[in-house]
C-alpha cells in the first residue's frame, strides 16, 4: 500500500512537469512566429527606438479619446484600430556654394562691325584661353581652339602667359578691333578682362586687361580658320618708382581707360613722351578707351615690311570716346567727328587713320575698311616740332 501510494506521486508529478513543458514550447512558437514575419528595420544605435507592428508600417500611437471619437464616427470602427499612413515632406536639393563664378557670356559683333565673322572668331580664341577651372591644363585649351596640332602646340606655348594651374580664370572680352587685313589674313586685337581666383572662392584673387593679337587665315572653305596667337598681351611689369611725371599723369588719370597690357608698355618705357602728351590733350576734351599701345599690336604695318608707329611707341588706337564708340559713329555731325578734326590739324600729329577722309588737314590722314571702328592716332617723335 505505502508503494502504491508514492508511485501514484510521481506519476502526478511527471504529468504537471509534461504540462508546463508544452505549456512553455507553445508560447515559445508563438514568439517565433510573430518575430519571421517582421521585416528586416536598419537600427541607428544612436536613435530612439520606433516600434514597429505586425505588417512593418510604423506603429503610431493611440490616439487621444477626442481623435478616436472623430475616427470612430467616420470609420464606425474602434479608433484604435484606424489605420494611419505617415507621410514625408521631400527634401530639397540644397544646391553646393560654387567653386567658381559663372562663365561670362561669349562676343557677339555689333550690327555695324566690319569683318564680323572674323571678329567673332578672334574674340571666340582669347574667350576660350581665358576661360577655365582649375584642373585645366594649356594643352587641352589650345586642343579646343584648333585640331590642327602645329598650331595647337604654338598656341599652347604662348597662351601660356594667360594659364595659372590651380586656378580658375574668367575671361571676358571687352572688345575686339581689326589689327589688320588682307584677303588671305586678318589680325584682330582682342581686349580680355581676365579674373583669376582660387579654387573654392568665387572671389578673385587678381585681375589683368590684356589685348591680344590673334591672327585668322582663309581655310580652304573661304571661312575664317585659327592661324596663330601672335601675342598673349606681354608680361606685368611693376610701376617704376622713378616712373616719369608725364608717365604717370596718363596712367592715374581717370578719363583714359587703359588696358593693363599699354600700362606695362609704359611702365617698361617704351612710349614716347610726344604721344603721351598727345594723349593727355585728348583727355582734356573727352574721356576714352584704349585698345593698344605698341604689346598686343602688329609689328609691321599688317602686310608690308614697314614698322609700325606702334612698335616704336608713337601711336595709339581708341575705340571708344565719352562712352561712344567709333563704329557706332560714322556720322559726320557725331563729337568723335568733330575731334577727329581737331587732331588732323595739329603739326604734332603724324598721321591719323579713321572712318572720314579730311581735306587739308596738317596730319597725314587716310581711311580704310580698318580704321572703321577705332581712331589711329600717330605721332612725331618728341623734338620733332622745334627741329
């Protein structure tokens, strides 16, 4: 009886621990079950946990017993059970601060310029050596002007002067004038204002007005083709600090616009006092822009072997009086007209070339499809008046 009675015990026992051994498998595989179809969440170690229901939306949390009642009448269901969809606002772009400023816009010849074609290509040449980023080499600019590689590498080797590795450079073209021409060949001298900054800064660091002289050929089409880069507008050269009192009364005078490239001329004393006193009787009358002094111009008379006034400092070209251009005023009641007949009757004006021809003027005086657009004004040298 006492054996009977332990053996009933264990049985009891053994029934109560099968019990709770299912009792527990059971819950076990309802967990596991809930936990395969959850989706995958990434974790941000560093956010608050979101929890996250049954069929992977974002759980949101009930809603206050106002918001469930209007839930509740509109859905006729528990506001509990509503289901909301969270929506994000998209973000914008926020558009990187520019490493460098924008390209200016290219030259476009004005509807009274002669040879446009010609000006629109010459310009087009010193646009695109002075337009570049940083990374840019001189090899791959030259490439882009011509395909010709004889030429590529001669203007590789002078459009140098105008490359700064590292840089950015903006180049805008403040006007080109004609140098010379004959049917096969032209010059057209090109006045670039040249920006150039660091990379990161739309701010420049420096910049130079060069006048260039670039030189087109007729191709075999008869349309103008690049030909050489005859001079990128020459080196800086610092101001003397014996620079002359006359020197230095036409460069700190603010009614004669000068490119950098004439301002290196004169500081490199290759002017010659009579034209600089020329140019300052000018400035008395009316303010003006210079193209170019001798840097930047034909060396010869374009096409003869004759110097040019230019190369031996004696002559200037201006395109522009009181904010007027030359090719803009061909009229004979215009004030560049009326300046133009104030000069040829000066006896220290060895020549003058323009769009008018003028009787019985001292200076010799002549007009050609060149001096269409720009004023040259040539001297004789100094002491030649009271020789």
């Amino acid at each position: 009886m006492k054996s009977s009675s332990v053996f009933r015990q264990l049985l009891a026992l053994a029934g109560a621990a099968l019990f709770f051994a299912g009792s527990v498998l059971l819950l076990y595989e309802r967990v596991i079950k809930e936990d395969d179809d959850a989706p995958d969440v990434a974790v941000d170690s560093d956010a608050p946990a979101t929890p996250v229901d049954g069929d992977g939306a974002v759980a949101v949390p009930a809603p206050t017993e106002t918001e469930g009642a209007d839930a509740e009448d509109a859905e006729g269901g528990d506001p509990s059970a509503v289901e909301v969809t969270a929506t994000t606002e998209p973000v914008e772009d926020v558009p990187a601060a520019p490493a460098a400023p924008p390209f200016p816009n290219q030259f476009e010849p004005l509807p009274n310029d002669v040879q446009a074609d010609a000006k629109r290509l010459g310009a087009l040449v010193a646009y695109k050596i002075t337009n570049y980023g940083p990374d840019s080499s001189v090899i791959e600019l030259a490439a882009g002007v011509t395909a010709d590689p004889a030429r590529a590498e001669a203007l590789a080797m002078e459009a140098a002067t105008v490359h700064h590795p590292g840089m950015w450079s903006r180049g805008t073209i403040e006007y080109p004038q004609l140098g010379g021409h004959r049917d096969d060949r032209i010059s057209i001298m090109v006045v670039v204002r040249q920006e150039l900054g660091e990379e990161g800064s739309t701010e420049a660091e420096r910049a130079e007005t060069r006048t260039m002289d670039v030189r087109l050929v007729r191709g075999d089409s008869g349309a103008w083709e690049f030909e050489e880069l005859a001079s990128a507008g020459g080196q800086p050269v610092a101001r003397p600090e014996d620079l002359s009192p006359l020197a230095a009364s036409v460069v700190d005078d603010p009614r004669i616009d000068l490119p950098d490239t004439a301002i290196w001329d004169i500081y490199s004393g290759n002017t010659d006092p009579a034209l600089l006193e020329a140019m300052l009787d000018i400035a008395e009358r009316t303010p003006y822009s210079v193209i170019v002094l001798k840097t930047g111009h034909p060396y010869n008379v374009f096409g003869t072997e004759r110097v040019s006034n230019h190369t031996v400092g004696r002559a200037v070209d201006i395109h522009e009086l009181d904010s007027e251009l030359v090719i803009n005023s061909h009229d004979t009641t215009s004030s560049i007209y009326a300046l133009s007949e104030w000069l040829v009757s000066r006896d220290d004006i060895r020549e003058f070339g323009s769009p008018w021809l003028f009787e019985d003027a001292v200076a010799h005086n002549f007009t050609d499809e060149v001096h269409h657009d720009h004023l040259h004004v040539g001297v004789h040298p100094e002491g030649y008046a009271s020789a």
